[in-house]
C-alpha cells in the first residue's frame, strides 16, 4: 500500500532543513527518498536491561540518518545504504510479529528520515493491538516540531547525547549546532515525566545515552554535569564506552583506557548520578554489528526476524542462524 505525506513534500524533518521533494524521488541529508526503507529487525537483548525484558527489544533499524559521526558502528545502514524498501503496512504486522514473539518493547532504531511513516505504522499497529512500549532510539539531532510529533506516538524516549561541544560536533558529526538542537530535544523529551515501571520493565520515560571518546574526557564532564543539573531528577543515564568504530572512514583506532573508564566512573559518584547504567569496556568489541549477516549482533544475544536481504530470515532460525545470507 503506498502512502503519501506532505511533511516529505517539503522536507525540514530533522534540523538540516533540507526543503527537498521527497515524494518526487529527491533526497537530502539522509540520503532517504520518500520510501521506507528497513535493515534490519528482530529481538535484540543488548539494549539497556529495562527496554528488553525477558525475549530482548523488538529493535527495527531504519535506513539513512541525518547525522555523519565518523565513528558510527552502524555505518552500514547510516552511512553506506544498506537496507530494503517495505511497505509501511507491512512494518505494521512487523510490529505486531515482534509483540507476539516475545519483544518488551518495540524499539525504532534512526527513524527521524521516516517520522511522518512511522507515526502511522505506530498508529496502526495500536489499533490491531500493539500494547508494548514505543521506543524513539536517536541520535538526539531532532526539531523541537519534530519531538512534539513524536509525542503523539512514543513512550520511551532513547537519544543520544554526544557532545555539548561546538566544535566536536562540527569536526565529528558535521553539525556544529548539535548541542543547541540535542539541549532543546532533551527539554522537550523530558516532558514524558519520570520513569513509569511495570516490574523490570520501563513502560514510559526518558534514557539519555552517552558515548565516551578517548582523548575528549572533557566534552564528557560537559555532558555529565549537563545532565546531573538538568536531567537526573527524572531521567536515566546509560553510560557507553564502546568506542571501537569499523567505519572506514575512522581512521585509526585508539580504545578507550582503563584510567579514561575509572575518571568517569569517579566523576558519576561525584556528580551522584546514580539511576543508569554503565557499560563494561572490555565486552565493546563483541557488539560491533554487521548487517551483511541475518544475525549482525552475537547469537546468543539477538533473534533475527526481518533482514534486508533476505526478508524470510525467522524462517531460517535455528542452527547456522546468523551465517550469510545466500
């Protein structure tokens, strides 16, 4: 079924303000036409403890993204375009697939090209009865118009918060306004209210993700005392020290240190942030995806149920599920 949405006309979705024709085949920042397009999907259990119950998240990773980090461990869908055209219908039995097979939450991995789509697959889906949390998982680079949209249809707010530094933003992500744009995204966001539980399980409210960068401690503190004075009262930290891109375009690699780790884990205590989560350094590596595979993350950790190549990938669960695709 093909849908058409006038936001895509004259596209200003994201903050690049691009203006293009979406619907007319044009494509911005992104990179994304008009067409949805999905790279992959299926119960993922390395998200934060509370978005993946006891089955995992139901993660849907969208293709294009309106930043460039140069570090992106997603750079395949982000970057280089992996990924396949499905129907917004179909992203609803999607969703309804992934509830039934066990998922806590539905989880919607750089969505912002897609917003105006996916609002309407949610709202779908919730009348052919979704219950599970939504889950906004972004980079954090959102319009103040676009979060107040988002509103409308997300529970769960995951973005990014990766620097409050100018000059950072412009060198690694090529926006140089990402700290004025994430501060107001986060205001907007944090208007959800407290976390909102039902056992271990988040049910509604806001988790701010940070990832450490070796040799950039102070744009961290930035971040950290930005957050225990704005946003600790009623929002979750998630802490990420996976910094090991596999970007080509990174260049070399230096791993974050066992005394970089230690400062900021001091920094916390002394901050009292203390409702989050913290990531182990050394188990980074093993979460580096590849969306080449029908499984990109570690076997034991995701279940694969749509992939861009091979869209019937749950039919082949079980032994040899994750190998390439044929």
């Amino acid at each position: 079924m093909e849908q058409w949405y006038p936001e895509y006309e004259c596209c200003r979705l994201c903050p690049r303000q691009c203006g293009v024709n979406r619907n007319a085949g044009q494509t911005g920042f992104c990179g994304e036409t008009a067409a949805l397009r999905l790279a992959w999907a299926g119960l993922h259990r390395g998200e934060e403890p509370p978005l993946c119950g006891e089955r995992g998240s139901g993660t849907a990773f969208f293709t294009g993204c309106t930043l460039r980090c140069g570090f992106c461990q997603n750079w395949q869908i982000s970057r280089a375009g992996m990924g396949r055209e499905i129907p917004p219908d179909e992203l609803v039995d999607l969703f309804l697939r992934l509830q039934q097979a066990g998922a806590a939450t539905v989880n919607l991995v750089t969505g912002t090209p897609f917003l105006s789509a996916l609002a309407w697959a949610v709202g779908v889906a919730r009348r052919r009865g979704l219950q599970v949390p939504v889950v906004w998982n972004s980079s954090g680079y959102e319009t103040e118009e676009a979060v107040t949209m988002l509103h409308s249809f997300v529970d769960i707010f995951l973005p990014d918060l990766k620097t409050l530094d100018s000059d950072l933003a412009r060198r690694h992500f090529q926006a140089a306004d990402y700290p004025a744009v994430v501060m107001k995204a986060l205001a907007n966001m944090a208007s959800v209210g407290p976390p909102v539980w039902s056992g271990t399980v988040l049910r509604r409210g806001l988790i701010v993700r940070h990832l450490v960068l070796p040799g950039e401690l102070a744009a961290t503190r930035r971040v950290l005392e930005f957050f225990a004075r704005e946003l600790k009262a009623t929002a979750l930290l998630s802490l990420m020290m996976q910094y090991a891109p596999p970007c080509p375009e990174s260049g070399p690699v230096r791993r974050l240190t066992e005394s970089e780790y230690a400062t900021v884990v001091d920094w916390l205590a002394e901050l009292e942030i203390e409702e989050g989560f913290v990531q182990e350094p050394d188990a980074a590596a093993a979460w580096l995806p590849d969306f080449t595979r029908d499984n990109p993350f570690p076997e034991e950790y995701s279940d694969p149920l749509w992939h861009w190549r091979r869209p019937d990938v749950a039919a082949g669960n079980g032994p040899g599920a994750g190998a390439d695709s044929p």
